[in-house]
C-alpha cells in the first residue's frame, strides 16, 4: 500500500513527466503567425499562457508580470503582444490546433488501453463569465443568458461514461447558429478523432429533429430526454389511466432513421399510490357517461339544450380538457434514442420497464460534461477584452490544459493503482495547479 507522502511524491515527479511528454503536444500543433524577424520565442507564448491558466482568475497584464519573474527566458510577450498574436488565430485555427493537440493525447491515452471500445459522448454549451460592459458591435456574439445576463458562449463535445474525460472540440456560439447545426460540426470532428463513438447524450434544449438527423448521419446514436407537446401530453393521460408504467414505440424519421420514444415513471413521481376506489374515481369520458344515461333511462338523442342535463355535459368537456394534465405529465419521464439496445419486444411490462430503466440510466454520465465545465474554469485565462477570436482561444487553450489534467490523472491512477484505477479522479484540479505550476516549461528554454 502506498504512504500518503509516497503517493504526493509519485504525483509530482508524474505530473512533471507528463507536462514534459505533453508540452511538445502544444508546441507542435499551437502555432503563430508572425514574421520571420521576431525576437522572442513562439514557445514562451504558450507557456506565458499556460502559466497564466495554472493560476486561477489570473488576467495578461498581471500574469506578464508574474511569469517573467519566474521564468527563466531572457524576454518574454508584453500583455498587449501576447494579446495581438493570440487573437489574430481564426476560429478554424485555434479547433485545428485543439483538434490535433487532442489526438495526440488520444494516442497517448489508448497506450495505456483507454479510450477503447464503445465511446459515449456528451454535447453542451457553458458560458463565460457574466459581461456587463457595452454589446454595440458584439451583440451577435454577446449572447442573452437565463437571469438576464449576457456572455460569450461555447459548445463542446466532451468523451464521458467510464473512459478518461477528454474534451473532443470546441466551437464559439453566435446569433442564429441552430443546435442542429452546432451537433452537425462537433460530430464531425468527433468522429475524426474516434471512430468508435458509440453514444451522445444531451439536455432537453437539442430536443430537434435537425440534431437526431445529424446524429443518425454520422453514425452515432443519441439519448436525450424530450420535450412533451400536446401528443406526449395525451399519452402520458392515456397511460395514466390505463395503470400502464412504461410505454415504448417506435417510428420512422423523415430519413428513414428509426426513433424510440420510452416513456417510463418519472424518478419520485407516485403514479399508483392510490387504491383501487381512488381508481373507481378517475373522470369517466364524456361516451362512458352518456352511455351511463341512457342505461338508467335518460334521453340521449331528445335533450333540448335547455335540459339540466347541460351541466353535466359541460363537466364531462372540462374532464375532457384535462387529458394531458400536469400532474399526468409530470408521473412520466420521456426519453428519444436510435440506439438498438433498447428493445421493444419485452414480454412483460416488467421486462420492459426494467430494460427501458437500464437503458435510460446511461443519461446519468452526462454529468460528466457539466462537472467538466466547472473545471475547466480553473484553467481559462481571465479578461476584459471583447475580442472574441482572443476569447475563443482562451476557452480551446483551457480546454488543452484540462485534456492534460485528465491524462496525467490517468497515469498517476494507473501508477498507483495498477490496472484497477477507478473512473473518479486520483489527483484533483487542485492538486494538479499546484504541482503542474512548478513544470510550465522545460529546462533549458527551446
């Protein structure tokens, strides 16, 4: 068993080879575009940057300060020119540069037989920090966000499930620019650098044909939960009445791509709590109580719409109005995937209810993705800038930084604990800061 110091030391000297290993990753994918008469060195660009992203809410005009100090270059960028040769990389540029930085990492990983077999992937979009200054100019990119505040926005595709979590891509969000258009380009760089994704998972908000077809274009399946119209509504009423629990059906997309819709019982919701007197009691339809009527005499065809009988009609259309209510809707969770390893041939609704649960229960790691977003916060430079070509690069190179939080966390694991390293992480975002800032170069400097 390894001490607690042993396990500190092997962190370290582990983090250091890793960083060693990885630091030609960037320097040999990152790149700038200046002329052949620069003086200082390309690679103190990417270790200024990297140390200012070791170091949390830290911005370039402080961080210029700080890294000169501790590096051991003659000259070092200026905030400004770090700042302009940064922000002079086109979008394509800088997902090129994280594109190949992450294959790379890839390659290293499945050394190590990670990010093997069956990938599962999860696609979402975080925002920066909340921006407060004036839009005029950026309003297409200065987006509006829930609490009426405004902020530059990414989407990201980020391998989850029981592999090692590695950001994929990254792209900027902007006015007009569909959910089914952002899962179109991240599956197609997806794809490139895996050719085994298997599954990728996302919130209610790419509930869209547009993503389920691009999805199914690429090759990939989906589950995502979906949002409930009048129709979901209506058979969530229905299979409330019925006493039904689970409910599969299948179709066929415009493209021809099969679609299962799962309703199964929403987690806490008590759909059957009541006993069968409170069944007795549900509303009947307006048919099942005019046949009641005219079985006990009444008149049926001969009411004059004066009769009293008006009243009860009119109960009977407000019962009707009632299918689709809230409190049946909310009984039931709905989900969409074309994945073939839901079956809709159960033969019980136990069977099918407990296919359809194991099913669904893989949604659960798309959580990987939003735990994911919050560290790669530790890692994103700080700025007031608007630029956002500068903003991007700060998102992609903070992605980087994570990618290689997660690889060394790897090696440190497998280190450590041989071939049992378990999915959670051994060295924490923390951890890494902390030791990773004494190894943001290498000696002697390029």
């Amino acid at each position: 068993m390894t001490s607690k110091r042993g396990e500190q030391k092997l962190l370290a000297e582990k983090t250091k080879e890793v960083w060693q290993q990885a630091k030609p990753f960037v320097t040999d994918t990152f790149y700038l575009n200046r002329g052949e008469n620069a003086q200082i060195h390309e690679n103190a660009f990417w270790e200024q940057h990297t140390y200012m992203g070791m170091r949390e809410d830290m911005y370039a005009q402080s961080g210029q300060h700080s890294f000169y100090i501790d590096s051991s270059r003659e000259r070092t960028p200026s905030a400004s020119n770090h700042r302009y040769q940064l922000q002079k990389h086109s979008v394509k540029e800088v997902r090129s540069m994280l594109r190949e930085t992450t294959r790379a990492l890839i390659a290293r990983a499945r050394h190590n037989s990670e990010l093997v077999g069956s990938l599962w992937a999860a696609i979402d979009i975080t925002k920066g920090n909340p921006f407060t200054g004036n839009r005029d100019g950026y309003e297409d990119v200065i987006l509006g966000y829930k609490g009426g505040n405004y902020h530059y926005q990414w989407a990201t595709i980020q391998i989850v499930g029981h592999d090692i979590p590695l950001v994929l891509d990254a792209l900027p969000i902007k006015r007009g620019l569909s959910r089914a258009e952002i899962v179109d380009d991240l599956l197609e760089t997806a794809t490139g650098l895996v050719d085994d994704l298997d599954l990728v998972m996302m919130d209610r908000e790419f509930d869209s044909d547009g993503v389920k077809d691009a999805c199914a274009q690429h090759g990939v399946h989906y589950l995502n939960p979906s949002r409930k119209h009048a129709s979901e509504r209506g058979t969530c009423s229905d299979l409330r009445k019925q006493g039904k629990r689970v409910h599969v059906e299948e179709q066929n997309s415009l493209f021809g791509h099969s679609r299962k819709r799962v309703y199964l019982p929403a987690r806490n919701a008590q759909l059957f709590g009541g006993d069968s007197a409170a069944d007795e009691n549900e509303p009947k339809t307006r048919q099942e109580l005019l046949d009641d009527f005219a079985d006990i005499g009444g008149d049926v065809d001969g009411m004059r719409a004066s009769s009293p009988f008006d009243d009860l009609v009119d109960d009977i259309r407000k019962d009707e109005s009632l299918r689709g209510s809230d409190e049946d809707v909310e009984a039931y969770a709905l989900f969409e995937t074309n994945h073939p390893a839901l079956s809709t041939n159960e033969d019980s609704e136990e069977a099918q209810l407990a296919a359809a649960r194991g099913f669904i229960a893989r949604y659960a790691n798309r959580w990987g993705i939003e735990n994911g977003y919050k560290k790669l916060k530790k890692f994103r430079v700080r700025t007031t800038s608007k630029n956002p070509q500068y903003r991007f690069f700060n998102f992609a190179f903070a992605c980087v930084l994570y990618n290689v939080w997660r690889l060394v966390d790897l090696l440190v694991k497998l280190a450590i604990d041989g071939g049992n390293a378990e999915y959670a992480p051994r060295v924490d975002a923390n951890q890494f800061l902390t030791v990773a800032k004494k190894y943001y170069g290498l000696d002697p400097p390029d």
